[in-house]
C-alpha cells in the first residue's frame, strides 16, 4: 500500500475506497476522463482531499498540478468535508447594511471556525452570500434549507443550536 | 502548399492557410504588441487581449494571435478604437501589478514595460492594486523565486514546464479573483517536483519568475580579506554574456569576461571547460570500463543536474544509468579546495569556490548535502550569465571595451572538447573523440562529429570505435526529449552504448541563468560561438591534449577510476520518486 492509500484510509472506509477505484476505472485511458472522475468521486466521497487527489494523479497518469488547478477551479468540487449543516450568512449589500458582518463574525465566533471551513464534528460548514431575494428580511442567515431573518447577534446561539 | 490572400493596414499580404493574423502581420515587418502568445513552443491561449486587431465584418475586436486569417480578409491594426482598446487592457493589468520597476529584476527588459511604451500609455486611471506584504514571493527554492504579484496569468510558465520539460509543477488555480499560477496544493516550489531547470524564467515576459539572487553574498566574500576567492565559468557563458552589454546574440566574450572577473576583483580566473576535460577522461574510462565488464548500458551523462534531479523524480528505477561523474562544475568545486589548496599553500577553509553558469539548478546542485567531499562546501555560491552581467555593471565596469585577458594556471586550461559541452551534443562529441583515441590509439579521422550537433531534439548515430566495432549514441536536449529515451530504456528497446541529455532545449547555452530573451534563432547563435571556439579558437581540440589535465593526474589523481578521483569526482544519486509530501488540507 502506498503512503497515499494509508492517508485514505485515514479519512474514508474501505467501501468508498472500492467505490473510488471503480470510479477510476471507468474512466480511466479515455479522453477527458478526468472531470468525470472528480465529478463522481466528489458525490461518492462529498470532498477531494490531497490524498484523493494525489491517488487520481497517478493513476490517471496526469499531473498532479493539473488535478488541483481543476478541483480549485470549479466551486463544485471542494478539498474539505462539508458539515451536516450549511450555515451561509448574507453579505448581501441590504443584507450589509443592516449588521451582516457582524452577524457573519459572530457565527464564526460560536462555531469557532472561519468562512469556508468545517467544524472538527463536521456539524457546521460556513459560508457567505451575496443576496439571497430576500433582502426585506436582512440581515438573512440560512441553515440548509431554513431561511432565519433580522437576526441579531445576541440570538445567533439560539438559531444554531436548534441543529445539534 | 495553398495561400490565403489578405489585406492587413491596405497592404496586401499572402501567407500558409491556417496562419494567425498575427503571422500574417509579422510577415510583412507590421508590429502587434503581445503578451501571453509565445508562439515559438505555440502556446496561445488568447487571454491577455493586448493583440487585439479590428476585422472587418467581424463584430468586436479580435485577438491576432489566435484568429485564423482567411481570404479576402480586411484586418486593421491601428485604428483608434483598437489604440484605445490596447490601452485600456495594459492599463488594467498595470492597476493590478505592483509600482516596483526601478528595483524590479527585469526592469529594461520587461514584455510588460514594452508594451505599455508601444500602445503609448501615459497615465493609469485606476486605483493600484495594494498588494499583502506576506505570503505573495515564494523564496522557497535554492534557485527560483516567484513573485506572485507581479504575475500578469500569460502561463507561458505552466506551458514550457508542462509541455517542454514535462516536468508539470506549475497549474493555474482557484477562480475569480483568486486565480493564481501555483504548484499542486499551492505548496512552496522547494516541496514540488521542480527540477529548478529555471526554463519558466526565460519564458515568463515579467518578474514574476526570476532566479535567487546570490550577488550579494559574492560581493562580500569578494570585499574580505581574509578570503581568497577563486571562479569557475562554464561555457555557455562566454557565448552569451555579451547579450548582457546589447552586444549582438553569439558574440564570444571569453577574454572580456575574463577581465571583467579580474576587475570585480576575485584572486584566480579559472574555467569549468578545465573540469570539463576531466569530466571526459572520467567519463570516457568508466564508459569503456561499464562496456569491457558489462555493467548498466547505455551509459548516460551526468553533467545537468536539472535533469539528474528529473531522473531522481521520474526514472528513480533508472538512476544505474546515470554516469556516477560529478557535473564539471562540482568536480572543480573538489578540486578548488584539495588540488589547489595544496598547490596554492592556501587553507581550504580560506578559499571561497564561485562558479558562474547559465543554470538555475546549479544553484540546487552545489547545495546537495553530499557535495561536500573537500571537507568543505565544494562550491561555495552558483551566480547566473544574468546575476554576473548585473555585478558587472554595478561594478562600473565598461564591458564592452574591456581589453581580453588570459585565464590562470592551472584550473584555467581548456581544449576545444571542453567549450562544445555548453551546446546540445557537445559532451557527447568531446567523449566521443576522447574514447575514440583510447581505443585506437589514433584521432578520430574527423573530429566534427556533425550528426549530434544542432537542435534536433533527438539525435542519433552510429560511430565505428577500432575493436569495439558499431557505437551506437543518441543525445536528447529539453526533459519531453529525454522522456523519450527513458521511456525506451524502460521498455528494453534502447540499444545504445552512451546517451547524452542535457535538461534545457539547446543545452547549457539555454540554460534557464542564461540572457533574456533566449529563443531558437538565439540558440543558433550562441552554439556557433562554441564551436567557432573549439574549431578555430583553441589549438587542441581534445580533453586527453589537456596539459594541465595530465598533471592533475601526475601529481594528484594518479589515474582515471581511481582511489582519490572516486572521492572527489564521482557521487551517487537519490531516489526521490514523484510523491509531493503530504499535508492535511494544504
Ligand atoms: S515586471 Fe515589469 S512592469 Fe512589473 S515591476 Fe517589473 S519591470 Fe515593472
Ligand atoms: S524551474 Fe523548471 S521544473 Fe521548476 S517550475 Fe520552472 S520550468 Fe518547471
Ligand atoms: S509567472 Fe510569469 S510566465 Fe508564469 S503566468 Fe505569471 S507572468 Fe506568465
Ligand atoms: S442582501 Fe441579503 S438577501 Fe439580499
Ligand atoms: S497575445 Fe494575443 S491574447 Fe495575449
């Protein structure tokens, strides 16, 4: 087993690891196999870390550089797990007005983590908006599919903790 | 072949079918400014939009380098809005670089620069970028610098990394405003697979991409006392060191740079060419030896480490191949600090060992830990043809009207075989001519050994040595070429008894340290130079000819493959494999 296959398994089951190579296997000496791959990979495993990335390197032959200038460069394909709930906060400019950003750096606050990243538990992925259409109701957070509007900051622990 | 007839600014134009309008234009003396096209290795990804051109029937402006003309075509080049258009784009890029030209490294011989003077720009009206004061230059590597800021997404980087010496570190990433040329994982150059081969800097039109500047560090050892400073110079610097001082491409300085050495002020002028020579006699003994006892065929040269550290990399099951010589470079450092000190009366500890090369990697291979077999550093700093050309005009030297001097004895003495090891080929020719005596005991009826000179990226031959019978050799030049070999070696197929490769495109007279611009017809230029050295300039055109070479042997080494050359001028080589280390979500 190579470094990179313990790194897996760090990080996945033996299950994904099979469905990975299989995965793999269908697309691998065609032409342009490699967004498929990522593609697939991406919903079977939910993330590509480096060592997923750096196993679909070798084993499609191609550059890693070129692996992870695809992987970065569409908003599908991400490089860390996603929590169970996606917490996005609204910077819209409506949104901004009315105290978003400090509504934003509270989240970060109580989760603990920065825009972008998944808390340890992986509960909780934060991200920001840009206008949600419901710029009536900012500043606007939203936890998956709930939209929570006027939130202020002394209840962004309540609104969070209903997702435990 | 069929033509497509054109008009280009009312001037009618014939050109191939298939041809850009920006051929076209070229064709017939009209300018278009370009920044990211760099059509010599066809890399043209039509993002910069500083070539636009109007067409007529064509809706918007078209970017030259990549539009195919066609007949009947009606193209203008210098209308107003395409002024305008022009101008607009090298104002935006310049917003979005950093305000730094009187201090940056390729300031006067900048593309950015350049074209911001031929669309005529005279004032930027948007607010400059500010840029963070950490985290944008990578200072990583022993030998490339990339400044991150300054890097205007042409990736004429990413294309000769990837498809010249497919070597691949390089990859545009991230998106929007985040894009940014990066090696996987956006990890530090030094953790990559780079092999320092610097060719990315001959290919980037900015400072984006330049090479870790050690003049400082020389100017201080040259500055004390108590040092005795001694230099080496390949050969690829003579032919190219001129370009330095607008002196026309393949113009041999040897004697100039000599005194421009002496005048910086280090104590002996010596030449790599002299190791060069060496490095023959080993080379050629441990070829016949590997040949008498059936050891790893084909023998291949060792003299580039951009490559050897490709070999390291990719072919680490191969690495037997490898001649287990030292480059010629470190073989002098050796020397410089065993055979001289005891020579010279000069504590090694004392002697500071400079080299001038036209590589970038030299700078990683003098730092390989094992490169240390006087007890010392064997070379102590690596400057480029470029780091040289800038000491010597902050120096105040007038270069051009430098009178030529002589090298030192003894490390200075070099035939015409030692010069050709700067060109594609020339290692091979020069071992080639050497082994060729050993054997026979007669000169090779010819020493112009034409079929493995010029750019040919493989290049084959077959050559008759006396009792040895057939010698089948092949030489490769630029990594994708040498890829090619390999991959032969690999699949059983390679029936050669020697291969030469040299990592840059050209040979050392490319080297990614040698002067900006380096293009093919520059090439050209600058192996004549060597050649004309070694046809018409020296009197002795073979490495065993060297006097100063025998006495080396005489007195010191006592005989090729032997004791001390096996301590001081053969090393070994490390797997290292392609794995880039591993970091938890870098
Ligand atoms: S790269 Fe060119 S434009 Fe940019 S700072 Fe350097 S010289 Fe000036
Ligand atoms: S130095 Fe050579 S290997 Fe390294 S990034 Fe530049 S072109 Fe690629
Ligand atoms: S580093 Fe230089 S060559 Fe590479 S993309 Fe940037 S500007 Fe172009
Ligand atoms: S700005 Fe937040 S919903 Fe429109
Ligand atoms: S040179 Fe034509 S788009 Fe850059």
């Amino acid at each position: 087993m190579t470094m990179d296959e313990t790194e897996i398994l760090k990080e996945f089951s033996p299950e994904q690891i099979v469905k990975l190579n299989e995965i793999i296997k269908k697309h691998k000496g065609k032409p342009g196999g490699l967004i498929p791959v990522l593609e697939e990979a991406q919903v079977s495993l939910e993330y590509l870390p480096m060592s997923v990335q750096k196993k679909i390197a070798r084993e499609l032959n191609l550059p890693l550089s070129r692996v992870y200038g695809v992987v970065t460069f569409y908003s599908f394909f991400t490089m860390t797990p996603r929590g169970k709930y996606t917490v996005r906060v609204c910077l819209g400019t409506a949104c901004y007005v009315r105290g978003g950003k400090a509504i934003s750096e509270t989240v970060e606050k109580e989760l603990g983590i920065n825009e972008g990243e998944t808390t340890p538990d992986r509960m909780f992925t934060l991200e920001t908006i840009r206008c949600l259409g419901a710029c009536g109701l900012g500043p606007v957070v939203v936890v998956n599919e709930d939209v929570h509007g006027r939130v202020k900051s002394s209840k962004v622990r309540e609104i969070l903790s209903q997702y435990k | 072949m069929s033509t497509v007839k054109l008009t280009i600014d009312n001037r009618q134009v014939e050109v191939k079918v298939g041809a850009t309008i920006l051929e076209a234009a070229r064709s017939v003396g009209i300018k278009i400014p370009t920044l990211c096209a760099w059509t010599e290795i066809n890399h043209t990804p039509g993002a910069c939009r500083v070539c636009m051109t109007e067409v007529e029937g064509q809706r918007g402006l078209i970017a030259a380098c990549v539009f195919p003309v066609s007949d009947g075509m009606v193209v203008h080049t210098n209308t107003e809005k395409v002024r305008m258009a022009r101008k607009m784009v090298v104002e935006l890029l310049l917003a979005n670089h950093p305000q730094e030209c009187n201090y940056c490294v390729r300031n006067g011989n900048c593309e950015l620069q350049k074209v911001a003077e031929f669309v005529g720009l005279k004032e930027v009206r948007f607010d400059y970028t500010q840029f963070p004061k950490e985290g944008m230059i990578d200072h990583s590597s022993p030998s490339i610098v990339r400044d991150s800021r300054k890097c205007i997404e042409c990736h004429r980087c990413v294309a000769v990394c990837e498809q010249i010496q497919t070597v691949s570190v390089l990859t545009p990433a991230h998106r929007g405003s985040k894009v940014k040329v990066v090696p996987a994982f956006d990890l530090p150059l030094i953790e990559s697979n780079c092999i320092a081969c610097g060719q990315c800097i001959l290919a980037c039109p900015v400072g984006a991409l330049y090479e870790k500047d050690d003049v400082d560090l020389v100017w201080k050892a040259l500055q004390d006392p108590t040092k005795h400073v001694i230099v080496q110079e390949a050969p690829a610097i003579r032919a190219a060191l001129g370009e330095e001082f607008d002196m026309p491409p393949g113009s041999l300085v040897t004697g100039k740079m000599i005194a421009a050495l002496r005048r910086l002020g280090f104590d002996k002028v010596f030449d790599t060419n002299f190791t060069a020579d060496l490095t023959i006699i080993e080379e050629g003994n441990e070829l016949l030896k590997r040949v008498k006892e059936g050891g790893t065929l084909p023998m291949i040269t060792s003299c580039s480490p951009g490559w050897i550290k490709f070999c390291e990399h990719f072919y680490p099951d191969l690495l037997d191949h490898l001649s287990t010589c030292k480059s010629p470079q470190q073989m002098f450092g050796a020397l410089a600090k065993t055979y001289y000190a005891e020579l010279s009366g000069i504590d090694p500890k004392d002697i500071v060992s400079v080299s001038i090369m036209p590589c970038t990697a030299k700078k990683f291979e003098a730092q390989r830990p094992e490169m240390n077999s006087s007890g010392f550093r064997d070379v102590d700093y690596v400057l480029t043809t470029r780091e040289l050309g800038r000491m010597i005009k902050e120096g105040g030297i007038d270069f051009v009207n430098l009178p030529d001097e002589d090298y030192d004895a003894p490390m200075g003495e070099y035939t015409g075989a030692g010069t050709i090891f700067g060109a594609t080929g020339g290692v091979m020719e020069a071992a080639l001519r050497t082994v060729y005596a050993v054997v026979t005991g007669k000169d090779l009826p010819s020493l112009d050994i034409t079929p493995v000179r010029g750019l040919e990226g493989v290049k084959e031959a077959t050559v008759k040595v006396g009792p040895l019978g057939d010698v089948k050799i092949a030489v490769a030049h630029g990594l994708g070429n040498a890829r090619k070999l390999m991959d032969k070696i690999r699949e059983g197929k390679a029936d050669y008894a020697f291969i030469e490769i040299m990592c840059c495109p050209g040979g050392c007279i490319a080297g990614g340290g040698e002067p900006i611009p380096t293009n093919n017809e520059i090439r050209v230029l600058r192996s004549a130079a060597l050649y004309k050295d070694d046809g018409k300039v020296q009197k002795k055109r073979q490495s065993h000819e060297n006097e100063s070479v025998k006495k080396l042997y005489d007195k010191f080494l006592k005989e090729p493959l032997g004791h001390k050359s096996h301590q001081l001028l053969h090393t070994h080589y490390e797997k290292r494999g392609t794995e880039v280390p591993h970091k938890k979500n870098a």
